[in-house]
C-alpha cells in the first residue's frame, strides 16, 4: 500500500506540472539548463541539403543515402568474400 501512495504522489504532482525534476516540457520550471530541440533545421540545413544536390525538403536520411553515390574515394576493390573461407 504504501507504494502505491507514492505513485499517487507522483501521478497528482506530474499532472499537477510539480515534479521537482526537470523532465523538459513536463516541468519546464523545473529545467535549470534546457537542451537544444532537435528539429528539421538544426539536424540538417539547407547549405548542407544543397552541397549534395538535395531541396531544402531534404531530411538527413537523404544526405546519408546521397553520400556513396556523390563520393569518389578512388578506392578500387581488390578481393571480396563470396563464401566462408574463399576470394573471388
């Protein structure tokens, strides 16, 4: 019993907006340093998109698909496994 009076606590002071830690928007009083928001815009800008021939619309799930196809490294391949234990 007496755990769940805690959970209660809890769930009052949660839906109250008193937690007295910082859980970001749950208690924004609560944060004494508040971290970036991750967001379209500061994950990848649209200078970056561009570099790679991308619209602004471009997420980085595109940049990082666009990377082997626009990088020439001038590595060539000289063997590959094909099966267990052999080159071809």
């Amino acid at each position: 019993m007496r755990d769940a009076l805690h959970y209660d606590a809890f769930a009052q002071a949660l839906i109250n907006r008193e937690l007295p830690i910082g859980l970001g928007p749950l208690n924004p009083a609560g944060v004494q340093t508040a971290g970036m928001d991750l967001n379209k815009k500061n994950l990848l800008k649209d200078a970056t998109a561009a570099l790679y021939g991308l619209p602004a619309t471009a997420v980085p799930d595109d940049v990082l698909a666009a990377i082997p196809k626009g990088v020439n490294t001038g590595w060539k391949l000289l063997q590959s496994y094909l099966t267990a234990g052999t080159y071809n």
